[in-house]
C-alpha cells in the first residue's frame, strides 16, 4: 500500500501529499493503474484528517494524476504525467521525422489560388469581410448540409452551423452544452485534442471498455447505471488511435444506450474520408440528441480551419452563441473557399488524390514493418503499432524520438485508471515526403529489432 513520505512540513499538508503522489509516479514508484489507499487507510497510514486526504484527491485528480471510479476505488491515472499536447509549446522541431501529428498529405491540396479566382468571379470578395449571421451565410450552410449527406445525415441547413475547424466545434459544444463537473463518457483512449479540452473546461471523462467493433454498449448502460453521465463523445469511422470502424449493428446498440440514458453524443468523424467501408452515422440514428463534427481539416487546405457542426434542434441555437461568444462568426472567406471546393467537385478530387497516396504509404509501411503487428486501414493516415512487451508507449516514444523520428505513445491517448497497453500511434500522412516516411520507419522497425534500451529524447 502506498504511504507517501511528507518530509517537506512548510506546506500544507493536502499540498504535500498531491507533490508526493507526483513525484512518485514520475519516479516510477507509481505506475498507471495502481491503485492508491482509500481516504480512511490514507488518512490513518499518515496521521491526518479524512477531509485532508479527500481534498488532496480532488487536487490529484485535477491535476490528471488520479482516476476515481465509484465501487472499484482511486487509481494511477492512465496518462499521469504524460505530455497530452499534440504541438509542444517549443513548436515542431524542425529536425524531427513527424511521424506523431496526423498531417493531411499538404502536397495534395488544390491551387488556392485558382479557387479564389473562381470564386471571385461570382461575387466581389471584400463581401466577405463583413460581420454575419454567427452559423454562416445560407448558402455556406446549404453547402454543408449538402456534404454531411455523405454521413448519411438528413440535415437542412437550418440545423447546421459553420465553425472554426473541428476542434472549435468540440470546444462550442462543451462550453453550451456542458457545465464544469459534467460526466462525459469517452473510450478507454481517445482523442487527446478532447481530453485536454475536456480538462480546460472542468468536465470529467469516463473511461469506457471497447472491443474490436468499439464502445462496448452494455459497458456504458453500466456507466451511466452508476454514474451520472451527461453526454458521450465517439468517433465511430475511423477511432483515433485504434482505427477501429464502428459497424453497424453496434452503431445501433449505442444509439439505444442515448436515447435511454438521455446523453447528448458529441461525434467526431474527421477521417471518413480515409475508410473505404461506409456506415450511417450514429447521429442519424439520434438526431435530436446529438451535434455532429463533419472536420474538413484533414481534406483541404487545414489552414482554412472550417467545419460544419450538425445540431439537434434544442442544441443548435446553444451552439451559435457559443460560436458567437468565442469569435463571432467562423472566417466568412474561408466558409466561402469550402463551399467552393464542395459545389465545383474540388472537394471529391481532393479525397481522391489523397486517397491514393496514402495507399502508396500504406503500402509503404507494410513493406518496412513486415512480420510487425499493427493495425491500419488500406488508405488510412495512421497505424497503431502493438509494441513488445519490454517497450511500454513512453518509452518507446522517447527513444525514437531521440533517434529523430516523433511518434505518439498510447499514454497521450489514455483515460481512466486503467494502464494504457504497450502501442504507439504512427502517423504516416506526416512526413512531407515518401522518402522522409521510409526513414522514419526505418529507425522504428531497427528499434523493435533491438534488445531494449529505454533513453531520454535528445530534442
């Protein structure tokens, strides 16, 4: 049983137990998913107050070092001391194979130019400059119900808004939809991008067991049986970082498990474009419970940051002013670009093209990991990498990227107290070049190979 050893008697003592808890677990005394003394054995084992140790949890939990699950107990959180920023602060080193930052295959995208010029011959730009209605100009909005069809979503544009990429869609629907303390159900790992914005926000993640078709629906019916969970956020086409694709048996099961627990799902569906197999969204199965993310960032030109968010009807109006409340109106020239691309067909050959290169690095990997197992989709963006049972995530992800290749360990992606298994999420759609992905994965194939040898990154 841990009993944490409080030598530091200037602080107070709730304070001095949270800096223990983490110093421990940065030390490896800790690990994820051990499971720490109830407050009661705590407060014993040291000599303090109940209210001290339950108040030293709360500041643990805070600080993403614990996870509490009422009925199991107070756990070493997942990804406890783990870095979940996608972007490191120092920005993207410029000598660093990027192999862990899905990148949408830039050298793909359509001439910007010959776009604006198109555009600009049907109406005069500086239109666009103009304050407007926080969801979008109408005909941005008919173009966006227009594209979600390919989701199998029935959606007029009344119900759709334009945001400022998929990541500010998310953060709308938590600040409207969502109060501080709010239980959201999420997989067991999932999209760091929400976990951290989750976390800004003060909302709470509930780690939910999948298989191999996804959310497990009777782990959920269970979750909210025992907690009170407000809303749950999938991503049923392409699952980040598992690839997994959602069928649609299981859509269905899920979509039961809304509507009975009266959760508000939140989906994100940003790689469709990159699974050959097509299944109705959940939202279609759900429509007044949900708010639908169709990201367009990973398609064309991500520095357009565009968006269309599909609102049931009692969330569609919270939805716009919180778009209201953080920037107004989504940039009305870019909304303006991507109704371009979608109206012309640019959007389609855009896929396409893409598409296919990222079956030419697919093949690729296969090539340079052979007798590796991982598992990805023929023309997906990213492949999870099960690792050997010497290496855990971290450490893995340390080591290349002091051998110059920068990858992502299943830790950025954990939620919950249960240990993050031994993978990595490599990106193959960001290395600019075929060359630049071969290199890359030629320093993680010879590193699988080698006995292994954990070590600090040199960057």
């Amino acid at each position: 049983m841990w009993k944490p050893a409080l030598t530091d008697i200037s602080q107070p003592k709730y304070s001095a137990i949270v800096d223990r808890l983490e110093q421990d677990v940065r030390s490896g005394l800790l690990r994820p998913g051990d499971q720490l003394p109830t407050h009661r054995d705590l407060a014993d084992l040291i000599g303090v107050n109940v209210s001290t140790v339950t108040r030293a949890y709360k500041e643990a939990e805070r600080r993403r070092l614990i996870a509490a699950t009422v009925g199991r107990g107070t756990f070493v959180a997942a990804d406890a001391c783990a870095a979940l920023d996608l972007v490191r602060p120092e920005g993207m080193h410029p000598e660093l194979i990027e192999m862990g930052l899905v990148l949408p295959l830039y050298g793909k995208d359509e001439n910007l130019a010959e776009i604006v010029k198109r555009l600009s011959r049907n109406r005069r730009l500086e239109d666009y400059m103009k304050y407007t209605d926080p969801a979008g100009l109408p005909e941005h909005r008919a173009a966006g119900a227009d594209w979600v069809k390919r989701y199998g979503l029935k959606a007029g544009p009344e119900r759709i808004a334009v945001t400022a990429g998929a990541q500010h869609a998310l953060a709308c629907s938590l600040l409207s939809c969502f109060r501080p303390g709010d239980r959201i159900a999420v997989d067991v790992l999932t999209y760091p991008g929400f976990k951290t914005l989750a976390g800004m926000l003060g909302m709470r993640l509930t780690a939910i067991p999948a298989d191999r078709q996804g959310m497990i629906p009777e782990a959920l019916d269970a979750a909210c049986r025992r907690d009170e969970i407000k809303g749950i956020y999938l991503m049923p086409g392409v699952h980040n970082p598992t690839v997994i694709h959602i069928p649609k048996k299981r859509r269905e099961q899920l979509a039961d498990m809304i509507l009975r627990h009266r959760l508000l799902l939140l989906e994100d569906d940003v790689y469709e474009h990159t699974c050959f197999v097509k299944t109705k969204a959940i939202s279609a199965l759900v429509p007044d419970n949900s708010i639908f993310v169709a990201g367009l960032s990973k398609i064309l030109h991500a520095g357009l940051r565009s968006a269309y968010a599909v609102a049931g009807k009692k969330y569609r109006d919270l939805l716009t002013k919180a778009i209201l409340n953080t920037l107004w109106m989504a940039p009305t020239l870019n909304a303006a670009i991507i109704a371009e691309c979608i109206n012309s067909g640019a959007m389609e050959k855009t896929i396409s093209a893409k598409v296919a290169e990222s079956v030419r690095r697919n093949k690729l990997a296969s090539e340079k990991l052979s007798g590796i197992q991982y598992a990805g989709l023929p023309a997906g963006y990213f492949i999870w990498l099960q690792l050997p049972k010497r290496w855990s995530g971290i450490d893995f992800e340390n080591r290349c990227r002091g051998l110059g290749v920068n990858i992502f360990s299943a830790e950025k992606f954990a939620v919950g107290g249960t240990p993050p298994p031994s993978a990595v999420r490599i990106s193959l759609s960001g290395p600019d070049t075929q060359a630049q992905l071969v290199k890359g994965l030629d320093v993680v194939s010879k590193l699988l190979h080698e006995p292994y040898n954990p070590a600090p990154p040199i960057f």
